[in-house]
C-alpha cells in the first residue's frame, strides 16, 4: 500500500526500532517506506527517509553507506533549508569519523552557510565541535582549544545539555591529546552528571 499514512507509519517505526538499536529491522521498515515515496513522488518525503536511513548506518558505524544516504537524500531536500543544513553537517561527521578532514571541513561549511541563512545556531554549534576535533586530530591545538572553548561557553549559557554534553567530550579529547588529563577527567565527570540529570 502507498496511502501517506502507511508510508508515514513504516519510517515511525522505522526510528522505534532504531531508537532501540534494532538496526536490521529499522533498515526494512524505512525501505518500505522509500519504495512508498517512490511510487507517490514524494521527493521530500524520500528525502527525509533516506537521511534516517542514513542516521541508522552512522549508528552501524557504516559512515560510507551513512555518507551515500546523506548525499542522496540532501538531492531530494535541498531547497528545505533546516533538514539540509544538519543532513550536510552529518555527511562532515561521516567523513570525520573517516579521518577525511578536507571532505569533512567542505561540508561543514556548506552546513554552516544554509544553517546560518535561517539561524540555526544548534548546526552551527554542532559543526563547531566537529571543526573542534578536526583540528585536535591535526594536533593544531590552540585553533582546537579556542573553538571548543567558545563552544563551551555558549552551552553552560543555553538549555541544551545534549549540546553540553557533546562540548564537554570533545573538549576532554583535547585535554587528553594535550596530556592535561586532570582537566579531561572533569570534563568527563561533568559530562556524567548532566547525562544522569536528564535521564
């Protein structure tokens, strides 16, 4: 059947299944759900599939399937700025992840321009952190420390522990790599904290 409805409801359980890290079956369900989208041409829709899709192989640690589902879905969404904006910046942590740093900074940037256009600082923040960790994997510390500490300081100002958590942890990579391990391990134990807060 491609009624909206049941194509909808294959990607919802599609994202249940992955939310519980049943990764086989989410891939089955949201397939389901593409071969819907492409019987109704519904571009958007397929777009949005596919960059779960995506999501659910970065889980896998498949950043190359990860990296082609990104790409392919960014094609169908590209004139939908804010699922662009966060679909680019998770094809720059794929190539992060990789260790490709001159594909990962190129879409980063491209995330940081559409995410800018429509004020989505979260993105912009996000693909600070990757920048952040590029630079500490390129031991070019000091370029590292300033981003992830002016990171930093936005999300103690924010209410986004999720985005705290994740700066406290790249900034404990670069205590690490630096050899301030003091430092790392607070970050570590603040990290934990917030993460018990919210549950």
């Amino acid at each position: 059947d491609t009624s909206g409805a049941k194509i909808k409801l294959a990607e919802v359980v599609g994202t249940v299944y992955s939310d519980f890290g049943l990764f086989k079956t989410a891939i089955s369900y949201y397939q389901l759900a593409i071969n819907g989208c492409l019987l109704n041409s519904n571009k958007k829709g397929l777009g949005m599939v596919l960059a779960n899709l995506a999501l659910v192989y970065e889980q896998m640690e498949e950043n190359k399937k990860a990296i082609d589902f990104s790409k392919e879905a960014a094609g169908y969404l590209a004139d939908v700025k804010m699922p662009l904006a966060t679909i680019l910046s998770n094809v720059g942590s794929n190539y992060f992840n990789l260790s490709q740093f001159d594909s990962a900074r190129y879409y980063l940037k491209r995330s940081d321009s559409v995410a800018k256009e429509i004020n989505l600082v979260s993105i912009v923040r996000t693909n600070a952190n990757i920048m952040g960790s590029i630079y500490t994997e390129e031991k070019k510390y000091r370029d590292a420390r300033e981003l992830l500490d002016e990171n930093l300081g936005y999300f103690h100002q924010v209410d986004d522990p999720p985005g705290l958590i994740r700066s406290l942890l790249y900034s404990s990579n670069l205590d690490t790599a630096t050899h301030q391990y003091a430092a790392a391990k607070q970050r570590l134990d603040s990290a934990l904290t917030i993460a018990h807060k919210i549950g």
